[in-house]
C-alpha cells in the first residue's frame, strides 16, 4: 500500500507540474496583450478566445490523462493501452463506469487519481471563471453611466 501511495502522489506531482505550468502559458499571452484584447473586445472576439483557452484546457487533462494510463499500461494492469486511456478518463473525470477496475492491489491509485482529477479541474475551472470575469469587468468599464441600472 505504501507503495502504491507514493507511485500516485508522484503520479499527482508530475500532472500538477504539467497543469500549473499549461495554465502559466496559457496566461502569460492574456497578461502581456490584455491592452490589445479589451480593444478587441466583443462576442465574436470573446468567444473566440474562450474556445482557445477552454482548448489549451483540455488538452492539458489529456495529456495528464494520458500518462496515468501510460503508467497503467506499463504496470500491466490492463491489456491494452486504449482500455488504460478509457479507465483513466472515466476515473480522472470522476465517471467512474465500474466496466473496467484495477486489480485490488492498485485501487488505491485509481481513487487518487479521481481526486487528482477534481482538483484539477476546479483549478481549470477557476482560470476560466478568472477570464470570463475579466470579460465582464471590460464590458462594464466600456459602459456609459446612463446604461448602468439605476442604483437606488
């Protein structure tokens, strides 16, 4: 059991790595041109950007996806990589079928990789609530004061 703890928690660290530092590149470009984007700023332009991120996104759980079930594969614990990429996805996502389980040995690996898999996806969701935020904020400061609801 101990382990298979410390495989996971290495497991956890190497996607975290994989996670902060996409996010980080991801926002490096939202940072330094945020003048150029709020010029730019509007549904079509908005929209087109959110696709981006939200496609940077998903391609970084993929990838992290992809090397759980690498680890899999090469511990043997399924028989094919497609089988390993399926477990992984349905567990990381939290789907969890139960078609496909690890042998009893390794289920521990498979629970920490749904909580791998929360945790992730909150902070992906976070960064995308941050965007969509800063979207809005833009689309208040270009307001005229006769457009904002009265306040009384």
């Amino acid at each position: 059991m101990l382990n298979e703890s410390i495989i996971a928690f290495l497991l956890i660290g190497i996607c975290v790595v994989i996670h902060t530092a996409g996010m980080v590149l991801l926002g490096i470009p939202l940072v330094s041109q945020r003048p150029a984007i709020e010029q730019r700023a509007g549904p079509v332009n908005n929209a087109l950007l959110l696709i981006a991120i939200f496609t940077g996104l998903i391609l970084l759980h993929l990838a992290e996806n992809c090397i759980w079930a690498t680890f899999y594969y090469w511990q043997g614990l399924f028989g094919n990589y497609e089988t390993s990429l399926y477990f992984s996805l349905g567990t990381y996502t939290t789907i969890g079928y139960g078609d496909v389980v690890l042998p009893e040995k390794w289920r521990l690996l498979g629970a920490m990789e749904g909580l791998s898999g929360v945790l992730l996806c909150g902070l992906s969701t976070a960064f995308l609530f941050a965007v969509v935020n800063a979207f809005f904020q833009v689309r208040i400061q270009r307001m005229k004061p006769t457009d904002l609801p009265d306040a009384r």
